[in-house]
C-alpha cells in the first residue's frame, strides 16, 4: 500500500510538473509573439502619426509664412516673435499628441495584442509531442489570426477607420480644456480628423501588411530556412516549435536595427530597414500631401 501510494504521490506530481512547464512555455510563447506584432503596430501607429503631423505642421508654417509675405511682415522684430509663437504652439502639439500614444496608447495597445495572441495560439503546446514541429505556413496563420482579432476589434471601435486610431486618439472633448493656445487646439483638432481619414486608414493597411510581410520573410521566415542562405534557392522545413519561440526575439530585432541580410550600400546607416520603404508607399505620400494641404 505504501509502496502504491508513493507511486500514485510521484505520478501526481509528475502530472503537476508537467502542467507549470506548459504553462510557463505558453506564456512565454504569447509574451514573444505580442513582443514582435506588437512593434509592428506601434511602429506604424508611431511612424504615420509623425508623418501627418509633421506635413501638418509645415503646411500651416508655410501657409502662415505666405499669408505674412503678403501683408508686408517682413520686419525681424516680427518674425522673431512669431517664430516663437510658432515654436510654442508646435511644441505644445507634438508634446500632447505623443502624451497620449506613450502614456495610455501602447499599453493598451499591448494588451489588445496580448490578449488576441492568446486567443489565436489557443492549444500551442511546446511540450506536446504530437505538436513538437510547426510549418511556416502554419505559424503564418496564427500570426495572420492575431491580426485579425486586433484590427477588426480596432475597425469596429473607430467604425471602419484605421484600427490604431482609438490608440492615438483621445476620448472625445478630454483634451480641449487643458490647451489654452488656441491655435495648438486647432492644430489638434486638424491631426485628429487627418488620423480619422480615409486616407490614414488606407496608409495604415498599407503599412501593416507591407511590414507584415517583411517581418515574415526577412524576421521569423527565416528560422524556417533550411541549406543555402539565398532566399530564391532556399527551401522551407518544419522546425521545433520551442526553436521558433526562442529565436523570435531575433525576429523582432528587424523592427529597431538593420538587418545583416540589407546591404549597407542599398541602406546607408539607417538604423531601421522598415521606415524608408513605407517612406515611398503611394498611399503614404498620399497621406502626406492631405495633411499638408
């Protein structure tokens, strides 16, 4: 009996050991994958964010600057002083738009992509022999899920706008009485009914599947690789799926450094290979014209 007891003890606790192992993969798994996809979606929402403030910004300087010109302000002591107007109103803008994207915006933005991962990796098991290996094929489609819960949940709040927005965006009328510059508050105004666009909604898909696809093909892809590093020879395998998660956080570095596979004479110095091709997306410049008009 006593020997059977121990043996049922030891068996429970196997059973037990096992579980806190799936468990602790799982959630490393999930931690990893909303790592990566979540610095898609914030890089997109950062980057044309600053795209359309930024031509926002130069169109009214330029419109200001011509409109002065033909009134005759053409004395220093006047250009001084709305340089500095400018240069006030201007910072008040960008420092308020950008309060809200890192303070509130990209937490919630990480636990959208959190929660959406663990919903779309949902019965993943890395200790399940039956699961051990996984395609490139097959771990796309748990991505391609993930994007779906997100940007449709993101779709439905913004009602059919771009699904970053409400991630920018304030509240309505929660930032209206704490700016005192009237001509930041209607700067403001201008930057949230541009991020509400048709036009930022086009450039955002644009830019999320572009870097989607690069993430894919140049990021987690190539953990799939197998003989020859060219990617036109080059044929696809199954690989562990504990190999894949491990080797994702090299996959996320292609957000924020160049990759080794870019050539320096193609990229120059430029720290993120990302940004200079959505840079010359149409649907971008397209965006960017709006916002300066």
């Amino acid at each position: 009996d006593g020997k059977d007891r121990k043996g049922v003890e030891g068996g429970e606790e196997e059973r037990k050991r096992r579980e806190r192992e799936r468990e602790l993969w799982e959630r490393v798994m999930v931690k990893s994958v909303t790592r990566m996809v979540a610095g898609v979606y914030a890089q997109v929402a950062l980057f044309l964010t600053l795209t359309t403030q930024v031509h926002l910004l130069g169109g009214n300087l330029f419109a200001e600057g011509g409109g002065g010109r033909r009134h005759g302000m053409d004395k220093k002591s006047n250009e001084d002083e709305e340089a500095s107007s400018y240069q006030t109103t201007h910072r008040i803008v960008l420092t308020r738009t950008y309060e809200r994207l890192f303070d509130r915006g990209t937490e919630a933005l990480t636990k959208a992509v959190e929660s959406a991962a663990s919903n779309a990796l949902e019965g993943w098991d890395v200790t399940d022999p039956s699961a051990m290996y996984t395609t490139k094929e097959e771990f796309g489609r748990g991505i391609q899920c993930i994007r779906d819960i997100v940007e449709e949940r993101g779709s439905r709040i913004k009602r059919g706008r771009g699904c970053l927005v409400h991630f920018v965006v304030p509240p309505d009328g929660t930032f209206q009485s704490e700016i005192h510059d009237e001509q930041a508050l209607h700067i403001m105004e201008e930057t949230w009914d541009l991020l509400e666009s048709p036009a930022f909604a086009a450039a955002e898909k644009n830019c999320l599947d572009f870097m989607f696809d690069i993430l894919q093909e140049e990021g987690w892809g190539t953990i799939f690789l197998c003989g020859d590093e060219n990617f036109s020879d080059s044929k696809w395998t199954a690989r562990p799926l504990v190999q894949v998660v491990t080797q994702l956080r090299r996959a996320a570095a292609t957000l924020y450094g160049q990759a080794s596979t870019m050539s320096e004479e193609i990229w120059g110095h430029n720290p993120n290979i990302y940004i200079p091709r959505m840079e010359r997306l149409p649907s971008v410049l397209e965006l960017g014209d709006a916002s300066f008009n």
